[in-house]
C-alpha cells in the first residue's frame, strides 16, 4: 500500500570520503541532501585513508539519517526503500554504509537495494530537470574512475572504454599534491589554472590517439614530475594549466568520438571532475560544433552524493522490480 507521503527512499553513500544521506520522493524529488565530506581529515596525509574513513563513516552516518529525516519530519514508518552504495570503492567505507542500510531496512520492514556507484553517477543526470533520457554516451570521470558508457537505457550499460591505470581526477589530485596543493586537488587546479600558460609546459596527450576508448593518466602524472625535478621554480599555476589542457584534450577528444562512433547525439559529462570549468566549456564548445549536445548535472550532483544513488535505487525497484536480499556483500572492484 503507498504511503500518504509518497514512495520515499533513503539513500546512503560511503563509498570514499563522503558520508552522504539523501530522501528521495518518487523518482527524482529530493527531500533532503545532505554530504559531510571527510577530506579535512584525510588532506594532512595527501590522500584518503581507508581506515579512517571507516570509522569516521561509522561514527557520522547515524546521526546524519537521523537528522536527515528529522528535517524532512519523517520517520523509519515513512520510508518505502533503503538504497545504499555496494560498490565499487574502498572495501571497509563500503561495509559501513551497506552494513547500516540493510539494518536500517530491516528494522523498518522495507527492502533494501544495493546501488553501483557507477549507476549512481550515471543517475546525478536525471536529477536535473533538463534531462533527456537515454539513449546517450556518459563520460564518468571522478577521483576512482574514468570511463566511457554507451547508455542504451537506464539499466542497460556498455562499457566501451576506461582509464587503463589512474582514473583523471587521481591524476589531478597526485599533481596537486606535488605543488603543494591539499587533497583533493581537483578544484583549486580549476582556478588555478585561470593564471597560468596552458602551453608553457609542453605535457603528453596519453592514448589521445590510440585506437579504441581507453584513457591512461598515469604517464602525464610522472612527465610533470620529471618537468618537476628539472624546473623546480615552474610556477603552480603554469602547471595547472598545461596538466589541465592535456587532461581536457584527451578526454574532449575520446567522448565527442565515441557519441558520434555510436550515433549518440548526447553526451552527458557526470563524477567530480565533471565540475571543472575547463572541461565544461571545451566539450560544450566542440559538442555544439559536431552536432552532440553536452550536459552536465549540477554542481552538487557531480561529486559524490546520495541523492543519485537514491534514484537509482528507486528507479531499479519500481521500474525493474529489483532488491537485494541481506546477505548483499560489498564489492569493491563492482563494473557497470
Ligand atoms: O565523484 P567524486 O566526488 O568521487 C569519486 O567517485 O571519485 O570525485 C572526486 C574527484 C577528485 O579527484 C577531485 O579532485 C575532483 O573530483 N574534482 C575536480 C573538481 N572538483 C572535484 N577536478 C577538476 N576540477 C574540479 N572543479
Ligand atoms: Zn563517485
């Protein structure tokens, strides 16, 4: 029987550093939305501690539903669906927050179902009112992963290209580090970047050329450290420029391929690094000149969140009749 309110998912994410909650009514209302990001613990060691982020998922996940649903005045009674991240990510923040939401679940009498971060991402999309459904090509481009999905349908993924080594925003985040930005480094290299020469350094496209849709960032990572050792006075900002010029052609060139190799006229641009400015405006420039329309989620929608993995949960469970029973066990290295 559906509840006065609706049908309502409480949504959990803590794949990484993010303890994030969110409410979702229907399938793409959002209630409440709420992110405790844990990169001020995890800055001073240039990088998320697994460890640490568990315990500190452990210790914060509680009191965020609980002040989630207080702020939305609903109660466990409320809930119709309890969506949590099962993969992929870091095995022991994933326990915590899978652990959580099938107790949660189960002691409110509702089903559970485990979300693939991936689809999650995917999902930030249809949280923006202007979404065209599928079909369409996504790049997923964040700190844990860089790929290329042909979405047929939401649900019905190929997979037809991914990072061969780092993902573009671990690679942002290892240069950061090595001129002395903080983790994660991804948005202060965006303003960065605005004062620098993006031709002053002259850095490797990797596989920019390479047949096929597969992405490798690792190399561009060690050719600014040995620029590094050879030119220790480059200034930051030259740096973030040039990285950053070689990370946007790479990955401008390979999406606005691979939508018009798979005849997509849309291309939807979702993960954190999808907030970078640089990115933003360089692929919406050459989609309009090929013809592809490029769109991005809101700002919030692109890093790490809930509310994305709460609708596709809520989408898998009314429009697939999909749930999970308890014995769900987290999967850290989970494909799409
Ligand atoms: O999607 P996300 O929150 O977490 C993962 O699933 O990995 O992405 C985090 C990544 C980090 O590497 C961060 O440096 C990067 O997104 N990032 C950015 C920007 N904002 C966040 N990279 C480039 N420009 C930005 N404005
Ligand atoms: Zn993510």
């Amino acid at each position: 029987m559906s509840k006065p309110q609706g049908f309502c998912t409480l949504g959990i994410e803590t794949s990484c550093d993010e303890t994030a909650v969110s409410i979702l009514r229907e399938e793409t209302e959002i209630l409440a939305n709420h992110v405790y990001s844990q990169a001020d613990l995890h800055a001073r060691f240039g990088g998320v501690i697994p460890e640490v982020a568990s315990r500190n998922h452990l210790r914060k996940l509680p009191y965020l539903v609980r002040d989630t649903l207080d702020q939305v005045k609903l109660g466990p009674k409320d809930l119709s669906l309890v969506a949590a991240t099962y993969g992929p990510g870091l095995v022991g923040p994933l326990l915590v927050g899978l652990s959580y939401g099938k107790a949660y679940a189960c002691g409110a009498g509702i089903p559970f179902i485990g979300v693939n971060h991936l689809e999650g991402h995917v999902f930030a999309h249809r949280l923006s009112g202007d979404s065209p459904p599928p079909p369409f090509m996504a790049l997923i481009v964040s700190g844990g992963h860089t790929s290329l999905v042909d979405v047929h349908a939401y649900g019905e993924y190929n997979v037809i290209g991914a990072t061969v080594d780092d993902a573009a925003g671990e690679a942002l985040d290892k240069i950061g580090k090595m001129i002395g930005i903080g983790y994660p480094a991804g948005a202060e290299i965006d303003r960065l970047a605005d004062s620098g020469d993006p031709e002053r350094i002259p850095l490797p496209r990797p596989m920019e050329s390479s047949p096929g849709f597969d992405f490798s960032f690792s190399g561009l990572k060690t050719a600014v450290l040995y620029h590094l050792r050879k030119h220790p006075n480059e200034r930051p900002a030259d740096i973030a420029a040039s990285t950053l010029a070689s990370v946007v052609d790479v990955l401008t060139k390979k999406s606005i391929e691979a939508a018009r190799r798979f005849h997509r006229n849309a291309l939807i641009v979702v993960g954190g690094v999808a907030a970078n400015r640089h990115l933003r405006d360089r692929l919406t420039a050459d989609g309009a000149h090929r013809g592809i329309n490029v769109l991005f989620p809101e700002l919030s929608f692109c890093t790490d969140n809930a509310a994305m993995i709460a609708a596709a949960g809520a989408f898998r469970h009314l429009r697939m009749e999909e749930s999970h029973s308890l014995d769900l066990i987290a999967q850290p290295s989970l494909s799409l």
